[in-house]
C-alpha cells in the first residue's frame, strides 16, 4: 500500500466515526460494494466512503459520503438523491461529487426498495417513504460532526425532485432545496404526460387494472416487472424515450442495480401515487427553492407547475424568479442532458451560489 493510499483510508475512517449512524452502531445488515462502480470518474479533491442511515419506518439506506479534501470546522452539507429508478452511482452521486469539489459535505442515497438500501419488497415507491427518505438523511447530516446542522440543504434529481420540494414543505431543517429537472411523480401518475389520462374514467380504469395486478402478484407470491427503459429502442419511439435509452442504456449510464437501466417497477409499485398529492403545501415553503430545467425537456411543464404552486405565478416557459423561489430555464438542454456532463449545461456554478448564499 502506497502512502497516498493509506491517508485515503485514514480519512475515509475519520468521516465513518465523525458521522456513525446512531442508529447501527456498526450493525449495518446491508452488503456494500466496496469498489469504486460509480458510471463518473472519481474525484482527487474529496475523500469519499459507504455510510448508512435509517428513516422512520426503520428502512436502512445506503449512501456514498463525499467530504473536501483539507476541510476545516464545520461544513454545510447537501443530500442528493434521484432520478426516480436511478440509483447513486449515476447522477446523484455526480452531483455530490461536484458538490463536494466546491466545499460541501454531501451524501448521495439510494431510495428505500432501490440500489443498496433496504426495504422489502423490491422495487417499490412511496410518496410518503420516499420523501421521508430525504428527512432521514437530514437527519443523518444533523447528527454529522463534520456538518453544521444549521446549513443542511437538499437536491433532488428527476422524480426526486418532487420529493424534495415535498420533503422541503415538511421541514425547516432543510434551509434550501434544488430539484433539478424534475417530474412530479403524483401529477404524472394522476393525469399521463401533459394531461393526456386526466379524466375520472381513465383514472379509474388503472385503478382497475392496479387492483387486478395485485390479486395476481398476491397469487404468484412475486411481483410483475414493468417500466424499465425499453431496449432495443423502436425507430418510431418518441425522442425523450430515445434520451433516457441514451442515458440508461448505454456505457454513459448503464449500471447493473439501476431500475432503469434493467427491468424497471412493480407494476403496482406507484399505486399510491394515484391519490396522493405531491405538491399539496408547496405555496408554504418557507425557506429558497431552485428549480432548474431544460428548455427542450418533454418534462419542464413540471418545473413551471412547481413554481406556480409555491408563488402563484405561472412563468409560461421562462426562467422566473418570486421572492426567495427561483425558476431557471437551460437554454437547448433536453430533460437527460441534466443527469450527467455529457452535454455540459447543468449549472454548478449557479447552484453553488445558491447553496452558498442560503446556507450560512
């Protein structure tokens, strides 16, 4: 073992014991890889390692901790998660790495049902646990000795962007919040993209043939499969199907525990989503709120959606900016072009000013 080596376990064992999860004490029942599978080369300015963490259903998650090489005192720090049926060694952990380059303490965390993290069945989606998984890792941060507890902030990716904004309207802790091209799993559950299922009977028919799937996944004693990125692509798929094959598909994204780039959900794994609102207290966040989005993205409608709900105001398509809540709209960038650096527009620039300002 070289010297350079040995000081990266050194310090990879000093942010173990300065943020044990209460919780385990070194009980952790989960098997982490112990190798370096992220689909992002690793960075040589933050030290990183595995941590775990419990939420209140008592659900262990697993999460890849990156802390700024020569950090001193106490740190803001930022929890990342998403996109929904990602895992963290795509673009959570992405964004975390970057963030951690640029002075935060950060975790990214698979979900509850999802990547290395606990929970039983497999697969499976809550708004209610997903979004408490982002208050069980604010937890985690709080009780951190390297983090500051009262600069904790949260991003959330894709489908977890709407959990963040959700997990932000439920608690304070968390003094500000990026959702970066986000869906709104609720809405889209609820009424299809852009609208197109928004009736009482095309409601109620998925809800018939949800109930249906459950007698025969009861009967089967497994769950039905369905939702992954379909592989081979047809010539006629819409183009934002052909984006996520590019991402999810392919050596840029792939990875083996990904839903997305495997089989996908359960097939009643949203059920709950159906009548469950999302966005329901957004207008009483108090604290800022980043949304960021892709000009071309199949998907921005929920970003501006987002931000009518928390100010009132419709931005009709345009970056936007109401009190302490801040819509900025990429020009040309599609929704996957902000999952990784491939096209090279996410804003770390922007959202490390945003960090830096709200959390100190």
């Amino acid at each position: 073992m070289n010297f350079k080596s040995f000081l990266s376990i050194c310090a990879a064992s000093f942010m173990l014991l300065a943020c044990k999860s209460k919780d385990n004490k070194d009980m952790s029942t989960l098997t982490l890889t112990t190798e370096w599978d992220k689909t992002f080369p690793k960075s040589e300015l933050v030290n990183h390692c595995k941590v775990t963490f419990h939420n209140r259903y008592g659900i262990e998650l697993a999460a890849d901790m990156y802390v700024p090489k020569n950090a001193e005192g106490k740190l803001a720090a930022i929890a990342v998660s998403g996109p929904f049926g990602a895992v963290k060694e795509q673009s959570s952990g992405l964004y975390a790495q970057h963030m951690a380059e640029r002075g935060f303490v950060t975790v990214a965390f698979d979900p509850s049902f999802t990547g290395e993290s606990g929970g039983e069945p497999r697969r499976m989606a809550s708004p209610d646990i997903n979004t408490e998984d982002f208050l069980a890792a604010v937890d985690f941060l709080s009780n951190c000795e390297l983090v500051d507890p009262a600069r904790i902030g949260i991003i959330g990716i894709c489908g977890f962007g709407g959990m963040a904004v959700n997990a932000a309207a439920l608690d304070p802790r968390i003094k500000a919040t990026v959702a970066s091209t986000m869906y709104d799993m609720s809405k889209v559950n609820v009424e299809g993209y852009f609208a197109s299922e928004d009736t009482p009977a095309q409601r109620m028919e998925k809800r018939r043939a949800l109930a249906a799937q459950r007698t025969k996944d009861y009967a089967a004693g497994t769950y039905e499969r369905a939702g992954g990125v379909i592989d081979p692509l047809p010539e006629d798929a819409p183009w934002f199907v052909k984006d996520y094959h590019a991402y999810y598909k392919t050596p840029r994204g792939y990875h083996a525990r990904s839903g997305n780039s495997n089989d996908g959900w359960n097939v009643i794994g949203c059920q709950s989503f159906l009548n469950q609102p999302m966005l329901a207290w957004a207008s009483e966040i108090e604290n800022p709120v980043l949304l960021i989005h892709g000009e071309k993205a199949h998907s921005r409608y929920f970003s501006e959606y987002a931000f009518e709900k928390m100010t009132g105001r419709n931005p009709q398509g345009a970056s936007a900016v109401e009190g302490n809540k801040e819509l900025l709209i990429i020009p040309g960038a599609s929704h996957v072009d902000l999952y990784d650096d491939e096209a090279g527009v996410i804003p770390y620039d922007k959202i490390e000013s945003f960090f830096n300002a709200n959390l100190k």
